[in-house]
C-alpha cells in the first residue's frame, strides 16, 4: 500500500474540502481509521491527516473520540454527519447529471422554428429524437425567422430552424443546411390553371392573394415581385390551415412550401412554380457560431437532417 497522501480531489473548495467529508463519512461508518483506510485504498496515516485537516478547518473541536479499539463520534461529530452526507450527496448528483449531459441522455433543449416546419419536419424529427435520448427535455418556440434568430443570439435557444425568407441575417450564425425546398400555388380545384402540370407566378398576376403579411416583401410572395409585379393580397391570413379554408372557398390563391405540401386538403390543388431565376428556399438548423455543440444538440441536428431527407422538396 502506498504510503503518498491522496491526490486533491477536484471537487475541493477553498476552506473546506470535499475530500476531507467523504473520508470523515468513512470512518464514521467504519468506527476505525483503519478500515477507513483499508476501503479508500490509502494508508492509515493519510486518513488521520485528512481527519485532522478538517477539525482545523471547522475550528479545532475533535470529530472523534480516539479509543484504544477504534474511534467513536463525537457530539461535534455527530453533528456533522447529515452536513457532510448532503454536501458528498449533491456533489454525486451533479456528477450524474454532468455525464447525463455529456452522453446526451439528459439535460434540455430548447428550439424554435417557423410555422411550416411543424407540418413534417419538426414533429418527425421530434419522435426520432426522443427514442434516442428520451431523458432529454425539450421546449419548442414558434416564430418567425428574424424573431427566431434574435432568440438564439440571446441564449433563450440552443438551435433554431430558420429559412432564407424574410431577408434575416442568418450569416451571423452558423448554418447547418437541412434542405431547399421548392415552392407552390395552392388553387381550388375549379381554377382555370389547375389541370396544369405547372405554372409560373406571372401568369397569377392578376390573381387575389392570401398571405400572413398585407406586404409581400420579406414574405414567400418575395418571388413575384422579382418578376415585376406586386401581387394583390386579398386576404392577411396567418395560420397555413386557414389558408387552405381560403383557398378552397374559391377567395384567392397562396403559395405553398414544400414542407407544408403534403398536409394539403383534397379540395385545393397544387401547382409546382417555375421559377428558373430563383433558387428554391433553403432551410437550415442555425446554432450560435463559435460555440460547441452540445451532445443533445448535435443529436437534434441529426434528426431533423434524418427527417429532411425524407421530404420531397
């Protein structure tokens, strides 16, 4: 048995070591220095020294009383010892949690994304994740892109899925690519174009619009005023469900991304945009650039890249 003192354990706090509870909790259980010592694999001389590196601390009063067969607790002692299970106990907690985290098998999440990411994407990448790491709490915010990326740049999100609508800086972040998505018309199913295979946005320049915004800039409806012309929106409506209503009542068309296309209600119909000047959107997972993943979020991540590969886009 080695006769060197015990290395200092990183848990040790200025004034007041760790070390020196879990080894004063020891020989309380054993009622012998040596068997604390035979148990911690030191020798009996280093157990002493830590014994009595902690009376000092605590201002001198012996813990034990030293018998000729063994030590006894003193009234001081006594005192001490529901302290010093609490201290060592909660120091093995956050221990757990600590490597809980590090395996992602716990800890939080906390993300956002915009409204139709939660059609498919999100929710799909939601069920993958929790099977893998069900200890993981998570919370979800809905918002839009802009109001997303202040959120992760306040420390109120660990990732947030973002698209390139809404002319956010998203180079201020790091972007993790998820998809490009193609866009939509969404018509009822009597509109003259809706045996088309196809359309193009001009030929719906006269068309009545529904939209969450009464302005198109900053909105998917971005696209038709790149063709020149200003689309005339009818109707503000922002929740994509009630979009459909609109659309199906014969009071306008909508534009449609990828990611909300297969939740559509059999009565519109949807057309494919030839928009050969203009890149589909893409979509990305953005996190907080120069900061390391954590394992749940990284986890995360590979859902919902998992999950964006099966959307047709």
């Amino acid at each position: 048995m080695s006769s060197m003192a015990p290395m200092p354990d990183p848990h040790d706090v200025p004034g007041l070591s760790t070390t020196w509870l879990r080894v004063f909790l020891e020989v309380a259980r054993h009622g012998s220095f040596t068997v604390a010592a035979r148990t911690l694999g030191w020798t009996q001389s280093a157990v002493s020294r830590q014994i009595s590196s902690l009376e000092a601390a605590l201002g001198g009063a012996p813990l034990f009383d030293r018998l000729p067969r063994g030590v006894r607790l003193t009234e001081a002692g006594r005192v001490l010892v529901p302290h010093a299970e609490t201290v060592v106990e909660r120091l093995h907690g956050a221990g757990r949690e600590l490597a809980a985290l590090h395996e992602a098998a716990g800890g939080r999440l906390r993300f956002g994304a915009f409204a139709t990411a939660d059609a498919a994407l999100v929710p799909r990448a939601i069920a993958a994740f929790r099977t893998r790491r069900p200890g993981v709490r998570l919370s979800r915010e809905e918002g839009l892109t802009p109001a997303l990326l202040d959120r992760l740049s306040a420390g109120h999100l660990d990732l947030a899925i973002v698209s390139t609508t809404g002319r956010a800086p998203l180079e201020a972040h790091a972007l993790h690519h998820l998809l490009d998505e193609s866009l939509y018309v969404a018509v009822p199913t009597g509109h003259p174009l809706a045996a088309e295979s196809s359309v193009r946005l001009p030929q719906l320049a006269d068309a009545d619009w529904i939209s969450g915004s009464a302005r198109p800039e900053g909105t998917l409806l971005d696209a038709a005023l790149r063709h020149g012309f200003r689309p005339r929106v009818a109707h503000v409506v922002a929740e994509w469900t009630a979009k459909q209503g609109y659309v199906a009542a014969g009071l306008g068309v909508t534009l449609v991304p990828a990611l909300a296309a297969e939740s559509v209600r059999p009565d519109v119909v949807l057309l494919p945009v030839r928009d050969e000047e203009a890149p589909a959107r893409a979509v990305y997972a953005a996190t907080v650039r120069g900061r390391a993943l954590t394992p749940a979020t990284a986890a995360f991540l590979g859902a919902l890249r998992e999950a964006a590969a099966r959307i047709p886009v």
